[in-house]
C-alpha cells in the first residue's frame, strides 16, 4: 500500500488545513450538489466514494468515461474538492488521521470529464482544445452539474486573442449561466505559454469565477496569473494529495525521493469550488451571480482569499434573517395598590422641591455661572468577524 513518509511542515499544514473546515462542516458539507471536474481524469480512491466517470475526450468513453488518471492532476484536484475520511490511518506511514486531506464539500457528489493529459498524445482538435472544452462544460451540464471546476487552461498572448475562435466556448458558458450552473477556473501560472499579461480561457469568460493562489503563508503567490475581475484566491500549496493508486497520499509529482510540490492555481480553484458546492447546498435558490457575489464579497480584503466559513455565513442585504417568536408567559395582574403610588407622589414631589431649590441656590450664588455637562454618546461597537483563511 503507497505510504508517505511526511515532513514536520506538510504534517502541520494538513492538520491545520483540517481543522479549519470543521466549524464549516458543521454548517454544510456539500451534500446533494453534483460538482464536475474537467481535467486530466479522476481515478477512484477510498476517500472519493461519490464519483462517477461523465466522459473521455483522450481515450474514447468506451474504456472508462474519465475513470483513470496518467497525470495524476484531476485526482489531486477531485480531494481537493470532495475528499472524504475513508480509512484515515491506513493511509498515512505514521498512522497519523490527521494528515488525510478533507475536501472542502466532502459529501458533493464528484462527475469526473477526462478532457486533457500531458501524458498522452492525441490527434490534433481531439482533446485539450477549446473546442473539446466547450463540448466537455456541454458534456456537464447534461449530467447536472452545479458547479464545474476547471484547473487545466489555455494561455493565449493578446495578440493572438482577438483570432481565436471563442463562439463554442462563449455558447456553452451562456448555457451554464441559464442553467444555474457556476463555472469556475484557475487563472493560470507564469511560465511556458503563460505569461502575467496572458488571455486564459476560459478564466476571462465574465460568467467564470477566475481564481488566482495565495501561497503557504497566506501571501499572494509569485507563480500565479492575477485573476481577472473579480479576484479571488484560494490556496495554492497542497501539503497533501491523493494518490492515483487508489488507496495513498502522495506529497508532490516525478522522482519519489525529490517530489515536485503540489503548487499552482490548479490546486486554488478546486477550493472555490468546493465553496460553491457549500453555498449551492445552503442557498439552493441563488443564481450563479449570487453565489459568486457571496464568494467575492467574503474574501479577504487585502488577497481576495476565500474562507469557506466566512463565504457561507456571509448574509446579503436582501437575506431574510428570520428570529424565532418566543412566548413569554405572564401573571394575571392582581388588584392595584394605592398606597405606594400615593406614598410615591409625595416622596416624588417633595424630592422635586428639594432639587428645584438647590438648583436655585446654585444659579444665585455670585461670581458662578452654571455648566451644562456635555452629552454622552453611545458607541456602537461593530461585531466582529471571523478571521480569513
């Protein structure tokens, strides 16, 4: 069985990374939102129990339907999103539970789109295109997919944008906004093809929540592409992934002795994603646009990062904020007593005799000019809110 053998620095990333989606799940947990993952494949694992192959673009939907994942991207990406606990400890060399990566809405049931693989090659237009892209967002939406994560994109410089054809790719987008579906997509990493200046598709779609990576310390990360407007950010450092062996973590790519860490915007969009799966659960009546005005207007303000919590206890001005009625019994009044309203007036009175003659003596007194204390001002404090991730 695939072990890992984890360093202090990736044990305490995971467990803290745990520990912030308890209060979440506690709230929503993604249950009944069918979440769909376009990108190099899903393979099955023991902690995504709730995955179905939706199609494969690479090798034909005979084989598999994009059960099976050479790169071992879109698995990394799915336990992200909807990892669930399986056999924690058998999955770890240490036995520690705690390092087994929670997904964000771990109950979302997960439709796996085999749309590109950098370790296969196809003929030309077959797969990883924007063509084949289009048809795989269509390829979602007839499966019934609310939120559909995209974390393989194409950088194109903006010389080159205005020449592509972006017709099937603008349609299929426009049907996923109709439907009530919410798009969204990494940003891109600088390097290769992508460059800080880049047109990604189809993160600069207006409908696609585009998201760009915070690193390990919470800091804008140097590898990513800025989101195009509105910006989020979601973190882009896996300390633990899993494996596509079916049943392991893994903590990074290539030579096992020298792995290649989990970073990039790949790995930030699935996390909005599964917040979008959270929000679907809990607001199953908002649009695509309200639940990107939650998710964007939750955010940190500083590096547009999203903590789910804060996304899904964040309430809108319109949002009903319904109080239960409470039911106060009270005693049937008795008979009225005279005697104390009437002991009260004289007492009152003769303490109003008394006041209005000191002030009197006050005002008289020569050389003295009466002060008028200054108003006192109630200060509202504003309730506080909860930290950002």
């Amino acid at each position: 069985m695939p072990v890992v053998d984890a360093d202090d620095m990736h044990r305490a990333a995971a467990i803290a990374r745990n520990r912030s989606l308890e209060a979440t799940h506690r709230l929503a947990t993604g249950e009944g939102v069918t979440v769909a993952v376009i990108d190099t494949g899903v393979s099955p694992h023991d902690n995504l129990p709730a995955l179905t192959g939706g199609g494969d673009f690479i090798d034909g939907d005979t084989i598999d339907g994009g059960l099976f994942d050479c790169d071992a991207h879109g698995t990394i990406v799915a336990g992200i999103i909807a990892a669930g606990t399986g056999d924690a400890t058998a999955l770890t060399a240490d036995g520690d539970p705690g390092m087994v990566p929670t997904g964000v809405a771990p109950r979302a049931h997960l439709v796996t789109i085999r749309q590109t693989s950098a370790a296969v090659t196809t003929p030309a237009g077959r797969a990883g295109s924007l063509a084949t892209l289009a048809e795989a967002i269509g390829r979602a939406l007839d499966q019934g997919a609310q939120v559909i994560n995209i974390s393989v994109v194409s950088c194109v410089k903006p010389s080159v944008a205005a020449r592509v054809d972006t017709a099937p790719i603008e349609e299929v987008l426009a049907r996923a906004e109709a439907q009530g579906t919410v798009v969204v997509s990494a940003s891109g990493n600088k390097g290769g093809a992508c460059e800080a200046d880049s047109v990604v598709y189809p993160a600069v779609g207006p409908t696609v929540l585009s998201v760009t990576a915070v690193d390990a310390a919470g800091e804008p990360a140097d590898f990513a592409v800025a989101a195009t407007d509105p910006a989020v950010a979601g973190p882009g450092w896996v300390p633990v992934g899993l494996s596509t062996a079916g049943d392991g973590l893994i903590l990074g790519t290539g030579d096992p002795d020298t792995p290649t860490p989990l970073v990039g915007t790949s790995f930030a969009a699935p996390w909005v994603a599964g917040v979008a799966a959270l929000l679907k659960q809990r607001f199953p009546l908002d649009s695509p646009q309200q639940i990107r005005d939650r998710i964007v207007a939750s955010t940190d303000p500083v590096t547009g990062a999203v903590d789910p919590y804060r996304a899904i206890t964040f309430l809108r001005d319109d949002d009903d904020h319904p109080r239960p009625a409470r039911t106060v019994q009270v005693a049937a009044p008795g008979p009225p007593d005279t005697t104390g309203r009437r002991r009260a007036s004289v007492t009152a009175a003769t303490l109003a005799a008394t006041v209005t003659a000191a002030v009197l003596a006050f005002l008289l007194r020569p050389g003295l000019r009466p002060t008028i204390p200054p108003v006192a001002r109630l200060r509202r404090r504003r309730r506080g809110t909860r930290a950002g991730a």
